[in-house]
C-alpha cells in the first residue's frame, strides 16, 4: 500500500504502558511509533484518569524485593494464573527510577505506605473526576514529548484492525483512521515487532458478558471506558492464549452513582463494606466480605443481578471509620454532601424496610455475625469470613445504617499470556514470533481467586520495559 509506514516497533495502544514501551525502545535506538484510537491531544485513558498512585501490592517502590514479594504471595494465594506477578517484585525500583529519569514528578501522598509515591501535581482527593492538567496527564504528555525527541511517533485517531502475519510471525498491523470504516483510509504500519498495549476489554459489553458478568449494563464504569479488547482480540486470532479473563479491578460505590457524577471515582464504599455485612435482598450474606473491595466488586459482577446488594453497618462505623481522612474523600461526610444516600434507622427492622430487604434475614445475619465477632469464630460463618485482611466491626450500636451498592469497573485483569520479557505466548507456552503486550492487555500477574489488585500503573511501565527491551536485545 503507498500509505505503509515501516518502524522497528509498532505499539497499539498510547497510555502508559504503550508510551513507556515505545520510549524504552526508542531510548535502545529502535525506530518506534504508537497507535492511538483516541483522536485528541488529551486522548482518554485509564492511566490518565488515575490517581498517579504507584505502588506494588499496596507496598512502597522503594521496599525490599523480599517484602514486596510476600505482599503478593498473600494476595494472590499462589495462584497460577498470577503465575507472572514476581516480575512485579522484582522490577519495581528500577520502574520508579525510569519513571523520574523520563520527568515524572512524584510526591508522598499519604500516611499509608501505597501512598508513597504519587504523580504531581495530584488529583484533588475529592469527589468528582478532575484529571486534566494532574500528575498523570502531564506524565503522559511527557512521554509523548519524550517520544518524539528521540524520532519516535504517537499517531492519534488511528485505531488497529489486525496483524499481520508473515513467514509465521507478526509483521506489523492494518489501522484504520479518519473516522468510521466508510470513511477510513485503510493502512499498513510493517515492523519487526508490535506490542499491544490498548488496556483491557472493559468497554466491550460483549467480553464483559462472556467472562465477567452476565448483566454488563448493571456495571458502572469507573475508568475511560474505552479498551475495547481490540488488541486482546487481534492477538487471540494470531494464536496467542488468554488467562485470568474473569476477574477486573474495580470498586464498591453506591447506586445513585449512575445518575450522580459526583460519586465516582470517589469516595468507594470498600472501607465500610470491608468491615461490616453486604446482603442480598434476602437479608443473607453471600460471600467473604474479608477479603477486601475488588473481590467483593467481583464476586457482585457475577451475580445475576449486579444491583441486588446492600451494605449494612452500625453508627460506629459511620462515625469512626467512614469519617477517617487518612485516605481522603472519606464516606463520611463527602457522600452525603455530594448528593449519596445512606439510610439509617433505630432498628434493624425498619433499615430493612427502607431498603426493601427481608427483616428477618436480616436480623439473623446480623445475629450470627455479632456472635461469631464476640467469639471469634467468623471462619464458622456461612460464607465464611476472613480476618486477617480486616477486622469485623459487630453491629450493636443505633442508628444502624445502609448504603446500596453497585459495582465500579476500572480494568479488566486478564488478558494475553505473556512470558517474563512480555513476549505473547500460545496456549503451549511457545512464543508467537514479533508479538508483545503491556499493561492491562496482559494476564498472569492479577486476578486470580482473590481478584488480587497488585498495581495497574506499575503493572504498565514493568511489562512495557521488558518488552521494548526483549525486542532490542533480538534486533542487537
């Protein structure tokens, strides 16, 4: 075609993990051009809509290797669909630090150890999504910067339509651009290697109903809602095997978030619900709230009816942990005030009639598991609860309160296999030949049982250095 470009690395996707592979390969001396569908400067993408927070399994960039890894170990539960998740460990200083070689500018922000490392200037704490002109934003656009200065291109508007596949290998990809297919001008971008790295498939109702949920209208999208699972497709088609498709990052947060842009990203309801009871319309509980906000948003997704379920709690957790500001915008009072509902009552009967559960399942759940509290026997509980994550809070002291809840998706977590140098694997483990993948593209690293959250920004900058680097140690 007259329109063939021809570069050393094609990467598809421009967020931070397509932009930190493209810039590490450019910075190795390869010739490197990103593919963005997004058409303007400030293209969305989760990465730049985060919270800049960068961390490895909640620990500190910075922390022993040793220590990072047993934060992981106790999340993923040895999974083997996390079987990858060590890299995490392993490269997490050496990340950070090309991080701050490319212009990322970090402060502390927080108490809390995850919090060590944030991009600046941050994101207001507060409710409401206000990213422009933040720390990840200006990270991004520095990359794109960076990109160029070294001969590197990022291509906007141009969205991958397929590989292209010679002599047994990937060779480049077809775009389209210029709008829908009608009016596209079809094009060939050739290379010695491409990586995908266009996030996940959280946006396509589609994948999400084979692999997530089977009523994706009831999820709320928390992120940029536009990895669409074209590279996770293409890749599938070129032979390359999937892992860990089931499980997603994402949040509790409360119903009215649907119709209330002020409830999302923040304040999430994992904190409350983390030590409390979650029931179903019966008044039962269902699963191990124990085990943290992801696994709960999972478990809720899998449900037939994602909106079924409620967050019961006492006054003391609405005034005590609800109200903690370590982890700014606390639940109490920035959800009320933006427009939240929480429901409260001076008996557990009327709290069930206000929020149409059964009063006395209620009851009885919320019998049993103050006596299991008192006793210290949650693991006999049906489901039963962890505490080794988080300390249950008995639910004796009125007014007692409810929130409804739906479920917040921010990424998927499974996606292609991928080795240790990002390389994309077949279903055998061989390698598909010229074809890489980064960031929320990728599986093998979170996921699993636990839906174990081990860091998305990490996660994108590790696995798109490995890969730029594997192709330039083959090209050398």
């Amino acid at each position: 075609m007259a329109n063939d470009v021809v570069v050393d690395v094609v990467v598809v996707g421009g967020g931070l993990a397509g932009l930190s592979a493209a810039n590490r390969a450019a910075e190795l001396g390869l010739s490197a051009v990103v593919l963005e569908q997004g058409a303007a400067p400030d293209y969305p993408c989760n990465s730049r809509f985060s919270g800049g927070i960068v961390h490895v399994a909640q620990k500190d960039m910075r922390a022993d290797p040793a220590d990072i890894q047993a934060a992981i170990d106790a999340l993923t539960d040895g999974d083997n669909s996390t079987a990858l998740s060590p890299i995490m460990a392993d490269e997490a200083a050496r990340a950070l630090e090309w991080m701050r070689e490319q212009g990322g500018k970090f402060i502390k922000g927080g108490v809390l150890e995850f919090m060590r490392w944030v991009l600046a200037p941050p994101r207001p704490r507060r409710p409401g999504l206000e990213w422009k002109g933040r720390g990840p934003d200006v990270f991004l656009r520095n990359l794109t910067a960076k990109l160029e200065s070294h001969g590197g291109k990022l291509e906007r508007g141009v969205r991958a339509t397929g590989l292209i596949i010679e002599g047994g290998r990937v060779s480049g990809v077809t775009v389209e651009r210029g709008g829908p297919p009608e009016q596209s001008e079809a094009e060939q971008f050739k290379s010695e290697a491409v990586v995908i790295a266009d996030g996940g498939f959280q946006g396509d109702a589609d994948m999400v109903r084979q692999y997530i949920s089977p009523n994706p209208d009831a999820l709320f999208t928390r992120g940029a809602g536009n990895g669409n699972g074209d590279g996770l497709r293409m890749a599938m088609v070129a032979g390359a095997g999937v892992v860990g498709m089931n499980r997603f990052y994402g949040h509790l947060l409360g119903r009215e978030t649907f119709n209330n842009e002020k409830l999302w990203p923040y304040p999430t309801v994992d904190a409350i619900a983390q030590v409390s009871v979650v029931v179903d319309g019966a008044g039962a509980r269902v699963f191990d709230e124990g085990q943290g906000g992801v696994y709960m948003a999972n478990n809720i997704a899998a449900l037939d009816n994602p909106l079924s379920m409620t967050v019961v709690f006492d006054d003391s957790v609405w005034t005590g942990l609800a109200a903690d500001n370590r982890y700014p915008p606390c639940m109490n009072p920035s959800f009320v005030n933006e427009g939240g509902t929480v429901f409260a009552a001076d008996s557990l009967a009327e709290l069930a009639g206000q929020i149409g559960v059964d009063a006395a399942g209620l009851a009885k759940t919320v019998v049993d598991f103050n006596a299991a509290v008192e006793a210290g026997s949650l693991e006999a509980l049906s489901p039963p609860r962890a505490t080794d994550k988080f300390q249950p809070n008995a639910i004796r002291t009125a007014p007692f309160h409810a929130i409804q809840l739906c479920v917040g998706m921010t990424y998927t977590m499974g996606g292609v296999m991928i080795d240790r140098n990002s390389q994309v694997l077949h279903d055998d483990g061989a390698p598909v030949a010229g074809l890489y993948a980064a960031g929320s593209a990728t599986g093998g690293i979170e996921g699993g049982p636990s839906a174990a959250y081990i860091g998305g920004l990490s996660k994108a900058v590790i696995t798109g250095l490995r890969a730029a680097e594997h192709i330039s140690n083959l090209k050398g």
